[in-house]
C-alpha cells in the first residue's frame, strides 16, 4: 500500500508543478481556469483504478478535488503546488492569486476577458 502511496503523490507533485508554472504565467485563475486545468494534467496522467480507488477512499475526495483544495488553502499540500490562497470575485466570476499580486480594474477586465474567450474555446 505505501508503495501505491507513493505512485499517488508521485503523479499529483507533477500535477502541482505543472499547475505552479500555469500560475506563475496567468498570475490570476478563475474557478474553471483552475478545475479545467486539473482535469487536463489528470488526463496526462490518469489514474488507476486500484490508485483511485485508494485515493477516494483514505482522502474521501476525488483527485480533483484534492489538487484543486490543495492549491487554494492557505497552507498548500505541497511545496510544489501554487500558492493561490487569495480569492476575489469580479463580475461573478471566481478568481484566486497568490497573496503578493496586486488586482486592480484592468488587470481584472484582462482575466475577465481571457476566461471568456476560455469558455468560448470550450464550449465549441
């Protein structure tokens, strides 16, 4: 069973590092930003049914839920999962940064503006 363990965190501290470097560009992530993001990188990397399985089961939570919680909780999971324990809504639409990144309104209009055209491109 450790050795199941291990493979888990394996895969999800890959998933955080990619996450952190989708982070360190976009500064600022919406809700779905974020989720879509997870549910890609899982699909890069899914996991076993004996690895899911174990996972729902000691952490009762889904793996994406458990990087999305991990990366939003003031203390990450994980030294490499993002820091994005900042939350603002803005024209309704979720959005969370790390602590040390200024929102003013521009810089808000800009992500408003690319979660649109997220969701244009994802709803095709």
């Amino acid at each position: 069973m450790e050795d199941l363990e291990s493979k888990i965190f394996e895969k999800i501290n890959q998933i955080y590092k990619e996450l952190r470097k989708f982070a360190d560009l976009n500064k600022i992530i919406s809700r779905i930003e974020l989720r879509e993001k997870i549910k890609d990188l899982l699909q890069k990397s899914p996991f076993t049914t004996e690895e899911l399985n174990f996972f729902e089961k000691k952490y009762e939570s889904s793996p994406l839920n458990y990087i999305f919680l991990g990366s939003i909780k003031e203390i990450p999971d994980s030294i490499n999962a993002p820091s994005l324990i900042e939350q603002k809504n803005y024209r309704d639409i979720t959005f969370y940064h790390g602590h040390t990144f200024a929102t003013d309104d521009e810089t808000m209009e800009k992500a408003v503006q690319r979660v649109y055209n997220f969701k244009k491109e994802r709803c095709r």
